[in-house]
C-alpha cells in the first residue's frame, strides 16, 4: 500500500475520530450506542482490471443508533491497493466512502449479526509506471454487507464482514466504462459504546 494511501486513511481517520465525540458524549445519557471498527481484509475487482484485480484492503467504519430507531446510521472510508507482479506493470489503487444504513440484532449478549446497505462514492487510479501512464475516475453507486462480530469482555469487538459494492468509472481516455466497485471480505476490530 502507497504512502500516498496510507496518509489519506491516515488523516480521515482523525477527522473522522473526532466528528464523533458529541455522539460518544451524548452516549453517557443512554440515548446513543456506537461502534468504531477497524476492516483488514481483501478486494477483488472485476475481471477487467486484471492482472492487477486482486488488492489488500484497510478502512475504517462507525455507526450510531438510538433504542427506538429501527436502524443506525453508518459510514466507512476504504482503500485498497494491488499490483500485477513484483515489477509492478500494473497498479491499482481504490478508495471508497460510504454512507449508509445499518440493523445489528444482539443474538446474544457476545455474538451480534448486522446487515447494511447504502450509497458509495469510489474512486480507482490505474498506473503503469514503467509506461509511465495513469487513469483516475470516479463514481457514485451502492454497496451492501453483512458481518457477525463476537464481543470479548466489555467493548472489544472481533468479527468478519462481507461487502459488495458497485460504481462506474470512465477508462482508456474516456473510450471505456468500468466497474470500480467488488467484493470485500476481511475481519472487523473495533470497539463500542
């Protein structure tokens, strides 16, 4: 993953952290519960960008709910990147911002099962650096998933989510329309309040 990459979770982490201080607060009333996950996992793009269609992927996700909502509120931001071989012919990077709703049912007090869907904003730059040749576009679309997640002592959350996103994006100078979006798979870390 490029520093590049890195730097941009990196900094909407902090914003991100710090947009949910009032919500966390106002947890403290028992109107509001939350949780903040870490996602490590995998993407796999269309077939179209291969040989460069499977990435490693990291994001962040928060939702907020109130006892009497029927679903919470969620958003997440994505990135992941990948490479044809070692020599790196061609690159692939992703980013996805994604807003949505979320229903989690408490099977029991450890083990929790949420499903969520929403709109997604994505984006995918292809390179060829030897060619020294870069693409970018970017989309509006939708994704859906699912997770199961185990709660281990009070807060800490551990679980696997699966996610399915699609967006289009114009390629080859603008002669071309290619998914952006894929399928997700990875484990959840996180806490809640």
């Amino acid at each position: 993953m490029s520093n590049k990459v890195v730097h941009k979770i990196s900094s909407t982490v902090l914003v991100l952290c710090a947009s949910i201080i009032p919500v966390a607060a106002s947890a403290q009333t028992g109107m509001t519960s939350g949780s903040a996950q870490l996602f490590l996992g995998a993407k796999a793009l269309d077939s179209y960008w291969e040989p460069a269609d499977e990435q490693g992927e990291i994001g962040i996700q928060f939702d907020f709910r109130n006892e009497y909502w029927p679903f919470g509120f969620t958003f997440g931001l994505y990135s992941g990147s990948g490479e044809s071989d070692p020599a790196g012919v061609l690159e692939t990077e992703t980013t996805e911002l994604q807003f949505g709703l979320k229903k989690i049912w408490d099977v029991t007090h450890a083990v929790h099962f949420s499903l969520g869907g929403g709109l997604t904003f994505a984006s995918l730059e292809v390179s060829s650096p030897p060619l020294s040749v870069t693409e970018k576009d970017t989309g509006l679309g939708v994704w859906f998933s699912g997770a199961v997640y185990w709660t281990i002592g009070q807060n800490f959350d551990l679980g696997l989510q699966m996610m399915a996103s699609g967006a289009e994006g114009e390629y080859v100078f603008g002669t071309e329309t290619a998914e952006i979006g894929g399928g997700h798979f990875g484990f959840i870390v996180g806490t809640h309040w």
